[in-house]
C-alpha cells in the first residue's frame, strides 16, 4: 500500500507559544479510514488544518508522494453559505474552479440525491434540519470529487439516530468511492465504528501515543454496534485514550 | 396580534389626537400664529399645493441624489478598506472626524466655498457627509464578518480574492448594508433639510427654505403642512427601504423569519 500522505516531523506551535501538537510521524495509506482520538484540546483539528495546508507548520513536512490529491474538508458546523439553496452550496467547488454551469449543476445534484437530498436542491439552509445541512456540507466535499477527505468531528453536533444514519452513509460513500478519510472525532463509539485504523493522541501538545489497526468495517454485519466484537474494539481504543489521560474514569 | 389591528390603532390613536387639537385650538381660542388647528393646517396645504410640491420635489431629487452616492461611495470605500488593511488604518480617523462634525456647523464653511452659486452641489455635499459613515462603517463591519470556516473553506478550493469577496464577503456584508440604508436614507433628508436651513436665502427652491420663508412671516400653518410632508417623505423612505430589505433576505436571512408571538 503506497502513502497517499505522508507527514514527518510534523508540530505546530501558535505565535502566542501555545504548542498544538507534535511532532507527529504519520503515514495514511490510499483507502484507508484514519481516525484521529484524543482530549479536547490535543491538536487534532490543527492537525487536521495543517494535512489540508489551511495551516503551515512550524516544523516538519507534510508531504504527498503521489502528488496532492483532491482534498475536500468537512467542519463540525455544516458551514453552508445561509443565502444559497443547496445545490449551489454543493456546487461551490466546482465553481470555484471555474467548472461550466451544466456539469457543475449534475454533479452537486448527484452528490446530494447520494446523500439523500433529492428533492432539497431549492432549499435555503435555514428551511433544512441539521442533520440534513450536515448532508449538504458532505455533499459539497463529494461535489469536487476527493481522492482524500478530511473531517473535524462532523456529526458532534448531531443526535445519535442522526449522527448513526450519517456513519453508515460515509461508510458505504467511502468504501464505493475508495475514498481515503482522515477523521477527527472525541467518541471512542464513532472512531471504533468507522474507521480501519484509530490513532491515539495524547493531551497537547498531541504526540501519537496508540495506532490501533482494525478490521474492514464493511466487512462487519449489521447490529454490529451491539456485537461483542464491537465492544471490544471499544474497550481497546478507550483504554489506550485513558492511559494518555491518566484518567480512570 | 392580527395584521389590521396593527394599522388600526395608531390610525385611531391619530385620528383621536387630531379631533382633540382641533377642539383645543378652537375652544380656547388659540390665535393661529402660536397654534393652527388641523382644519387650517390643510386649508395651507390645499391653498399652497403648487409651491409645496415643487419644493418637496427640489429637495426630495437632492436626497436621493446624495443617498445614492453615499451608498455607491461608502460600499466601495468599504470593499477597498476589506482589502487594504493600510487604507483602513490610514482613512477610517478622518471618516470619522467627518462623521461626528456637527453638519450644521460645517454647512457655513461649505456654502462659502460654493460661493452660494452652486447652491444644489454644496446641499449634496452636505448630505452626502452625513448619510455616508453609517454606510462605509455598517459595510465594513459586514465584510468583516464573513465565517471563519467558510474562508478556510473557500481558500482550500483555491478561491482568489476577487471570488472570496464576491461571493462570500458581499452576501456577508448585505443585511448591514441594508441596515445602514435605512439609517441613511433618513439622515440624507436631514443633511439636505440642515444644509437649506444654512444656506438660508441662497437656496430659495427648496422645502427647508418653504420652512424657514413661512416661519418669518409667522405662516405657521404652512409650516406644519411642509413639515407634514418631510415626515410623510421620511416615512416613505423607511418603508421603501425595509421594503427593499425585506424582499432581498426574506429567504434566507434570521431577521426576516417570522416572528412567533
């Protein structure tokens, strides 16, 4: 499996001394589902910033052996623009590069009949649920198509039959776009679900301290969220969080 | 409360006020120079339709005049402060030294330069003056606050600044437009009605003149029939501009939700 990307070295420390994380020696293969565990506060999210080059960092490279793939970002908010239906909200990558009217109007129409919003396309975010301008954010990544997505805890702000419905639809999104995705979120459940691979991070500044490896979660049948299997999974990735913590609640 | 109540009581509570004058005004026989009743007051305005008018219309073709260059002139400044941080530093202290002037101060020194010839440009200056900050400062603020991740966001899809502003920071930016429309359309009228009162006999067209003219020859009823007019003109301006307001944000914006009560 070749590195899509590959980060050595890798901190990040703010211009008031705050270091956020690192450094960090991290390799994500092509088609992996990376998720990124740890306190509030460990540098996830900057992490995550500085992979999408929002953020340069202080010291070490991020680096992509294969070239930079197409990178789409999804934040914890839906972050929709709140004057624009849907389907221009999915469309804004493409139009920002300049995609013609007519391909760009399919091809946000597509992300969002996959993500379940036919139908929506005219709504304004405000005539949306949150789940559903959750739908639309993830439907503007797709829209611009990405060979890599990243995630800063995406559904944190969502109910948990919302948030279950939105892990099993990324998980089938990932597996049929072979997708790689690199995910932040602070639920020991999300990350053992979703994800072929959890790292933990310790309290800031964030250094990995587990790399767990699991199994194909496509493989996994449903009611696997009530499976012993499961469960321990859980136990191992809450156990490696606790001991970085130090706490043994 | 239902939509015809909300018309109704402030036109009884009116109309109550107006009856009450009229039979103050006529039972202690106030003379007509300190109090005119109502019925003399349309009396007025029926005798002075023409010259009301053709007044109204002098000062009302000024304010709008000096409310679209206010509007043209304060976005621009503050699309050029949006992307020069150097401009801002450098401009905003004196835009507001120009705003917290006092206008009527100011309006002497402005019709001097004017030499009282080019009555109509040292009027809309003067307009322009007052009705501008509240444009330049309420579209910075707008352009401003565009949301942290959507720019991220815009940025990692290689956005340039042109587009970021265009289609992220303007939208941002248009309910505080509005907002300070509504502001300077009323302002305006004031600039121009201030700036007549300055230029006294030198502007003798306008509606802040008509004012001035028929308080001297203790016309009062005359006077309250323009001043009935200008309130009913600044009036109009407001709804024309909430108006506006509303039919642009109604879709999308938090202030135009319907309100649950």
């Amino acid at each position: 499996m070749t590195a899509l990307v590959a980060l050595s070295g890798v901190s990040k420390s703010f211009d008031n001394g705050v270091e956020a994380f690192g450094p960090v020696d991290l390799q994500i293969g092509s088609g992996e589902f990376v998720s990124l565990v740890g306190p509030s506060g460990c540098g996830k999210s900057t992490m995550l910033r500085v992979v999408a080059d929002l953020l340069a960092p202080s010291a070490g490279t991020v680096g992509f052996p294969d070239g930079r793939p197409e990178i789409a970002f999804v934040f914890q908010e839906p972050t929709l623009m709140p004057w624009a239906r849907a389907l221009e909200n999915a469309r804004l990558p493409l139009d920002l590069n300049s995609v013609p009217r007519a391909e760009a109007d399919a091809r946000a129409e597509a992300a969002l009949a996959r993500f379940g919003l036919k139908g929506f396309e005219r709504a304004f975010p405000r005539e949306l649920s949150g789940g559903m301008k959750m739908r639309v954010s993830i439907a503007r990544a797709l829209a611009a198509r990405p060979k890599l997505l990243l995630m800063d805890e995406p559904f944190a702000a969502l109910d948990e039959f919302t948030r279950e419905a939105l892990n099993d639809d990324l998980l089938s999104l990932w597996h049929e776009d072979e997708l790689t995705v690199l995910f932040v979120t602070h639920s020991v459940f999300e990350s053992s679900y979703l994800s072929t691979r959890v790292i933990v991070m310790t309290p800031r500044p964030g250094k990995i301290t587990a790399d767990i490896a699991l199994s194909q979660p496509t493989a996994r049948g449903p009611h696997y969220r009530l499976s012993p299997e499961f469960g321990d999974i859980a136990r191992r990735v809450s156990s490696a969080l606790q001991q970085t913590t130090g706490s043994t609640a | 409360m239902n939509a015809s109540l909300r018309y109704a009581v402030p036109l009884l509570l009116g109309i109550a006020v107006l009856c009450s004058w009229e039979f103050a005004v006529r039972h202690y026989n106030v003379p007509v120079f300190v109090l005119p009743a109502p019925s003399a007051i349309w009396q007025a305005f029926v005798e002075n339709f023409g010259t009301l008018m053709s007044a109204l219309w002098v000062t009302f073709r000024i304010v709008v005049i000096a409310f679209v260059v206010a509007l043209a002139s304060g976005v621009a400044l503050a699309v050029l402060f949006s992307q020069s941080r150097i401009f801002e530093l450098a401009l905003y202290p004196y835009a507001v030294a120009l705003q917290v002037t006092p206008v009527i101060s100011i309006a002497p020194l402005i019709m001097i330069w004017f030499h009282y010839e080019n009555i109509d440009l040292a009027l809309l200056l003067l307009a322009w003056m007052v009705a501008f900050f509240p444009i330049l400062s309420n579209t910075t603020l707008g352009l401003h606050s565009a949301d942290r991740n959507l720019i991220e966001l815009f940025k990692l899809y290689g956005a340039s600044r042109w587009q970021i502003l265009w289609r992220l920071q303007m939208p941002t930016a248009l309910p505080f437009v509005l907002g300070a429309m509504k502001i300077s359309g009323g302002l305006a009228l004031i600039g121009v009605i201030v700036a007549e009162f300055a230029a006294g006999s030198g502007s003798d067209t306008g509606i802040g003149w008509t004012i001035t003219e028929a308080g001297n020859r203790l016309h009062i009823a005359t006077m309250f029939a323009a001043l009935g007019l200008l309130s009913f003109v600044g009036i109009s301006i407001f709804f024309a501009l909430s108006g506006l307001e509303y039919a642009l944000l109604r879709r999308w914006h938090e202030s135009a939700l319907k309100k649950v009560q």
